[in-house]
C-alpha cells in the first residue's frame, strides 16, 4: 500500500503541475508574469537560486499576487542549489526547517516551498542548469484548487495468492 500510495501521489503530483505549467506556458494576456530564462549555478556570470526567489516573490507582488499563501515549486536541482546558500539554510526557526513534511521544504522570501521531480522545461521562464532545463512554478493558494478523494474501498483476496487487498476508484 505505501508503494500504491506513493505511486498515486506522483500521478496526482503530476497531472497538476502539467496542467499549472500549461496554462502559464498558454499565457498571452501580456500581464508579463513570467521571468526571463536564466542559469542558476555557482560559476562566474551564473545567477544564484535564492536571489531567483527573491526575483519570483518581486514579479507576483508586481502582478498583485496577495502575499498571503504564496508558494514555489522546484525541482529537486534546485533545492540543491538552495541548500548551498546560507541564506536558506540558516532561515527562520527550527519548525521552518523541518524538512519532508508532505514535500514541503521550508520557507524563504515568502513562499513555502515544495519540490517536485515532475516540473519539466523548455517553456518560456525556465531556469537553465548543468542538467538540463527546469521551470519554477510559483503562486497563491487562491489562484488554483485541486481536489481528490478515494471512493468506493473494497477488500478482496485475490485469485493467485493467500495474501489480502484492497481496491478503490480514486476520483
């Protein structure tokens, strides 16, 4: 079941962040809500991850995002590339600092958090790095609902086994 579940998870965490990624990359309302391309990294004339938050945070206030529930989602590159920076790492008090809790990292320039190993590139705003391209998703919980339930739980003993499941639609 943890294996299921983690499964189920991944696919939920997927098809929001396609569709999020989607409608940003669909955007041609010229409210100019996107950063340009950048690299993040530690080399000469490369930008730093935790002035791009900062960047991020500055572009949603522009765009009159409410600073109330903003949050990033970043690959786990990035996150790395944060890591590094004690900026981040010495932020805030030791309940900011727990880590892994439901994939929420910490806050920092006013955003939670996430990490999500399904943020892909090659749309407009994206963050070049050594490995390949990524795109930082950042918003406000009043921007975007997504909701899901497991319905109709039925155990059963399957047919090629002496051992126990369970079934469910998820909705």
């Amino acid at each position: 079941t943890r294996e299921a579940g983690y499964a189920l998870s991944d696919t939920a965490d997927l098809f929001a962040v396609t569709t999020l990624q989607t409608g940003v990359a669909g955007t041609t309302d010229g409210t100019g809500n996107r950063l340009d391309a950048r690299t993040i990294g530690t080399g000469a004339g490369d930008d730093d991850a935790y002035e791009a938050l900062v960047d991020l945070g500055v572009k949603l206030s522009e765009n009159d995002v409410p600073k109330s529930g903003r949050w990033v989602l970043i690959s786990p590159w990035f996150e790395g590339m944060l890591q590094k920076d004690v900026r981040f790492t010495n932020y805030g008090t030791t309940q900011n600092r727990e880590t892994l809790a439901n994939g929420n990292i910490g806050r920092a320039s006013g955003f939670e958090i996430y990490v999500s190993n399904n943020l892909c590139g090659a749309t407009s705003g994206t963050l070049a790095v050594a490995g390949g391209v990524y795109t930082l998703l950042a918003g406000t919980n009043d921007a975007a609902t997504y909701a899901e339930t497991l319905a109709k739980p039925e155990a059963f003993k399957p047919h090629d086994g002496f051992n126990d499941a369970i079934k469910m639609l998820h909705v």
